[in-house]
C-alpha cells in the first residue's frame, strides 16, 4: 500500500511548559475528491505516554469504501483501526480511542467514486506513566 504524504498538516503541534495536553488536529479537506490519498505522520511531544484519539462531529466518509486508517508506522503492515462512515472513536456511540504509542500514521484513501465530508482527527498527548 503507497500513500503520498500531502498537505495534511492544519494543526498546531507543540508542548505546553506545563506539558499541559494540547491536542494535535488534523483534517482532509471538505469535502475529499474520488482517487485521493493522504498520508500523516504524527508524533506527540517528548514526555508523553501515549494518545487518546477522537474524530471531529462532522467526520463522514463513503461507508466500507473510503477508510481512514490509524497505522502503527509509515509502513501501515497493522493498525490501531480502520474507520469509515460515521464509525468513528468519540462519535456517539463510539467511546474515543487510547492509543498506547508515541506515534503513528495517519492514512486516508478514497476510491473512485462517491465522497463525503471527510475527517478530523483531534489526538491529545497524554502524559505520565502507562
Ligand atoms: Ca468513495
């Protein structure tokens, strides 16, 4: 699977003095296009654990046809999920997802026909020990 990294990066990604947990968001545009892919790297600042992951409100894709994917590493060989529709984690009735890693790929694909809003992802740091 080859996913071409484009601009994806709409958000802010920084460390509070306080290591207070700022969310790091990313988002596809609204809405996607047939035939597009994205592909994001993310990695939470030094000293935390891990993330907790929840998708913006308005997130919608084409059910069981264009699916964002949360991989482990650029090589998505396996994911923490794959979501499309309205499936995703901290959309009711989904509870958000906990991801127990410092990083992770973010990898959005559509195929050729049909496409929606698209997605946010809202992933905050989470510090301490796990
Ligand atoms: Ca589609």
């Amino acid at each position: 699977m080859t996913v071409t990294p484009i601009y994806g990066y709409d958000g802010i990604e920084e460390q509070s003095p306080l290591n207070y947990p700022v969310p790091i968001t990313y988002s596809s545009p609204h809405p996607y296009v047939n035939k597009y892919t994205y592909g994001q790297e993310v990695h939470v600042p030094n000293g935390a654990v891990s993330m907790l992951v929840h998708f913006g409100l308005d997130t919608s894709t084409e059910q069981n046809y264009d699916f964002v994917v949360l991989c482990k590493d650029v090589s998505c060989v396996s994911n923490w999920g794959s979501f499309s529709g309205i499936n995703f984690p901290g959309i009711y009735p989904n509870a958000p997802l906990s991801i127990p890693a410092t990083s992770m790929y973010i990898s959005f694909a559509s195929d050729g026909k049909n496409t929606d809003f698209g997605f946010e992802i809202i992933i905050t740091p989470i510090y301490g020990t796990i």
